[in-house]
C-alpha cells in the first residue's frame, strides 16, 4: 500500500493513502506538543498556513481530521483565499508574513535535493513535486503529482490556481527551454527559472560562446560548423586532442573529448551525419582541448544582481580516475579546494556578471540559477567558461542542499522579485559528499527494474546521511526499483572532506543493489590518494 506524507510544518503530517483517494481517505500524525497544545472538546479547527483543518474529538479519545477528498489534482483542505506574500532577507529568520506552498517541476535526484530544502525552509508551508518519483513521495519530502503533465503549462498554471502555489522551481532544463516560465509568469505565477529566450545558454552552446564573443568572457577557442567537411578541415588544422559538442540539448551526452583525430572525425559524423542527437546536433562546436581542473559555480540571478553559492565539484567521467564516457555525474562534493575564495571572486567579476550585465542589454534578462562549468586552465592557473547550464547541477545540487542552512523559498522569491541585492547565504560548517549508483551498462544500454534493498538501513549509517532518488519506482511488493541510469544519490556530511566521504561511503556499502555500479573516488582530487586505498 502507497502512502504520501504532506509536511505542513515540523510537528504535523498529512498522510495520504495513494490507494485511497477515491474513498477520500486521510490520516494525520501529530507531535506530542502539538497535540497537548490543542487541548480541545467536541469539534474545533486550526489552520497551517493557507490551510484549515477540522478535528472532532471522539469520545474514545481519538483525534479526526475532517478534510475533503482528492478530486483531481485540487486538494481541497477549506484553503484560505489569501495571496501568497513573503518578506525575504535570505537568512533563514521567521520574519515571513505569509507562508507559501511550492511545486517543484522535475522528478530526479536534483528535484528531490530542492524539496529537502524548501520542506526545511520556515515560509514554506508545503511542497508539491510534479511529476517526483517513489522515493521522493516516501521520504516525505513531498507530494508528489505524477498524473500533471510538465509539458501542459494550462495543466501546471491550473493546478497552481487550484492549490494557491506560491512559488513554482523549475528543476530540468527541458521544460525551461520550451517556455515553462514565460507562461508561468504572464499567469502571475512566481517562478524561478529562465524564459525560453535566456535559457538559450545552455539550448544552445553556439548562442553561449556568441555572449561570449560580445561582452568579453574567457572561454576555450573554437567554431561551429553544420558541414562535416568544413568541421574535419578545421579539426586537421587544430589537431587533437580536441572537443565537439552538439549545439542543442542532448541529456549530458553531447560533449566528445577526442584525444585522437579519428575520434574527432567519428564524433563529427556521429551528429551532422547520422543525426545520433536528432536537431540537437544539427550543428556542431569545435572547441579547444583545455588542460586543467574542471569546477562548477552555482550563481543565484534575479535578472540585475547576483549573489554566489557554496562552490562544488563533480566528477563527470563514468570510471574511477576520471576515465570512460561521459555522464551527466556520477558524485560531487563541496567545497571545492580549487575554488579559492580569490578564484570565487574573479569568476563572478569576469564571468557572471558580464553574463548577467550582457542578457539584460541583450534583452532577455536572466532570471534562475547559472551553473558556470569551469575550467581552471593548469598553464595560467584562470578560470575559463566551458558551458553554461540554466539550472542546479546534479548531482552537485545535491551537496549545497544538504549544506545550506538559509530559507531556500525566501531566497528563490527574492530572485523572483529582483529583490537578491544585499541578500547573503548561510552554510553548515565542514563539507559534503554525494555518491551517484547507477545501473550497470550506464551511461550506454541498461536494465530496468532491478531491485535495491536496504536503502533505509543506509540512510541510518549516520545522522549526516541523506539519500536522494534520481530514477526509482516501487514494484508491486513494495521494493524499491531502478528505473533510470542514474538510480541514487548517497550524500552525508561531515567535519571535513575525508569524514563526509568516509560516511557516504559507508552507506553506499550498505544498500544492496546487485544491478548497480558507483565510482569508488569521488573527491580524489581534493583527498590523499591513501583515502581511496580499501576501495581499491
């Protein structure tokens, strides 16, 4: 049997039997304090936020919540009519005047990253995630609503409507690039994320390097091309190794290192002409091989100013030691020690702010978060743009949530309304570490519906210990199933780098998947090669 927890605030939840809604079937659990501070006879109400709830006091001393069944996707609890209204500073205080519900948009191991954190802000009254996924509904981090289709704006707009959302967080780049939030905010609706005509940064990499170009921002050398001829005559006269990527979206795979020229010359014809990325790799960027440590930067952007994240790092490659095809990541850990606060500094003064400053006068002011991936070239020691991506990294979203203390939603509102100037962050001390498990053969062929066990005895491994579902369903026993390349996200915290990781691991070891794999060397580069000895 499915159940659904809805967290209205730290001391009451609304649970859901999934199996149930015809029948309006609900069940409500309670703190100690809560219920000995409703000491009530007969009937009597209360509200939690924009919600009003009713309780009739038994005479066998049984609480009932009275509230209307699910109907659709309208949820109707005697919802006040009242307009969400947040008074935000970012630091994570109680000073909201008006609590907000949010929807999440996305259904991977980000999505469920950003629910953790905006079910722990304080002006948070509730989170739903359309469309989520098992383990997102049974951590309780969410409501999740897999019949609302994301690709529907009326759909979305009119649940928003339904449900006095407040804040909408646009997790994938998808829906993004198709026009979600130019929809969502002609509707009224508060949303945090890109209109279409901004999030080309990252729809397109030749529209990116063209920002470049124009305002002065460091990036590698190179060229488009949609002729395979023109591509391998530059490719010959450049020599390898060399980078081609596709210029569309092409769920993380369209980025070939070619440290061979045969290799350069396959991966040309693998996109213009056999069309392996369909009009995503209609054209093609032919971009300079930069040596160095690569790092992601996490800006904050309400369309004028920006304020930074924690820095972080991910580990792109399949294989330990950075080998094999790439991924869309397979761990992280912040912060990074290649991010010195100096190098923090230059990126925003020589990178973000000129991105920002340039798609305000290019008149499509940015609005969401920027995900700088950088190169951190070995030669000069400068950071340089590789790409830009108009939403949270996964999985280094994963390590900032876990690390981040402020009230996310307050925060996310203040970037709705160009309010983040002089808005600051707070973090959690020490570090943080995700692990990815994914299903073996990714990121090429896999099997779905494997079965994992033992997930909740690894989230108990230590207090720190955070696992976050990126492609999980439940099969009909009640497991756990892999229904994706990427499954798991293992993250913890600790004191340091090598504490994190030692716990993270150490949950990782726990879960019992025989149809997944996970990189044994996540943080490497920041830790002692000894640390990665007993995995060996």
């Amino acid at each position: 049997m499915a159940f659904t927890t809805l967290n209205l605030n730290p001391s009451l939840k609304l649970v859901t039997n999934n199996n149930s809604f015809n029948n309006g079937f609900f069940g409500c659990q309670f703190s100690k304090s809560f219920l000995s501070s409703k000491s009530f006879l007969g009937s009597s109400s209360f509200s939690v936020g924009t919600l009003t709830f009713t309780i009739n006091h038994q005479s066998s001393g049984r609480r009932h919540i009275s509230c209307s069944r699910w109907c659709s996707t309208d949820f109707r609890c005697f919802a006040q009519k009242s307009e969400p209204s947040v008074s935000v500073d970012g630091r994570g205080d109680n000073g909201a005047s008006e609590r907000v519900i949010v929807l999440v948009i996305g259904g991977g191991g980000r999505e469920h990253a950003l629910c953790y954190a905006l079910q722990r802000s304080p002006s948070c009254d509730a989170v739903f995630c359309a469309p989520g996924n098992a383990g997102i509904s049974s951590s309780g981090n969410a409501t999740c609503i897999p019949d609302l289709d994301i690709s529907d704006s009326s759909a979305v707009i009119s649940f928003c409507r339904n449900w006095k959302v407040g804040l909408v967080v646009v997790g994938p780049e998808a829906p993004l690039v198709s026009g979600l939030a130019n929809d969502l905010v002609k509707a009224g609706i508060p949303t945090f994320g890109p209109s279409a005509e901004a999030a080309a940064l990252e729809g397109s990499k030749n529209f990116m390097k063209s920002i470049c170009d124009k305002y002065g921002i460091p990036t590698a050398k190179y060229q488009t091309f949609s002729d395979a001829s023109a591509a391998k005559q530059y490719i010959k006269e450049q020599g390898a190794p060399i980078v081609i990527k596709a210029d569309g979206l092409a769920a993380g795979k369209g980025v070939i290192v070619a440290m061979t020229l045969e290799e350069a010359y396959e991966a040309v014809d693998s996109m213009l002409v056999e069309g392996v990325f369909g009009s995503a790799g209609c054209q093609v960027i032919v971009e300079e091989f930069l040596e160095g440590e690569e790092a992601s930067f996490f800006a904050l952007v309400d369309g004028e100013n920006a304020i930074p994240l924690e820095s972080a790092q991910d580990h792109k490659r399949v294989g330990d030691g950075d080998t094999g095809p790439n991924t869309g990541g397979m761990g992280a850990y912040s912060p990074a020690p290649v991010l010195t606060k100096e190098l923090q500094s230059l990126v925003m003064d020589s990178i973000i702010l000129p991105t920002v400053r340039g798609m305000s006068a290019e008149g499509c002011k940015f609005v969401g978060v920027l995900y700088a991936g950088l190169m951190i070239e070995t030669k000069s020691g400068l950071p340089k743009l590789i790409e830009y991506n108009v939403r949270f990294g996964d999985p280094e979203c994963q390590v900032l949530m876990v690390r981040l203390e402020s009230d996310l939603a307050k925060v996310l509102l203040a970037a709705c309304r160009g309010e983040l100037k002089g808005v600051s962050l707070n973090w959690s001390p020490g570090s943080a570490m995700v692990v990815v498990m994914a299903s073996k053969g990714y990121p090429g062929s896999y099997e779905k519906g494997t079965v994992i066990q033992n997930i909740e005895e690894a989230e108990l491994i230590a207090p720190s210990v955070k696992i976050f579902h990126a492609g999980t369903a439940l099969d009909l026993d009640g497991n756990f199933i892999a229904t994706g390349g990427r499954v798991l996200g293992i993250a913890a915290k600790g004191r340091d780098l090598e504490e994190a990781r030692d716990r993270a691991y150490r949950a990782v070891e726990e879960i019992n998947w025989p149809g997944g794999f996970y990189r044994q060397d996540i943080g490497w580069r920041a830790l002692p090669q000894k640390q990665f000895a007993r995995n060996a």
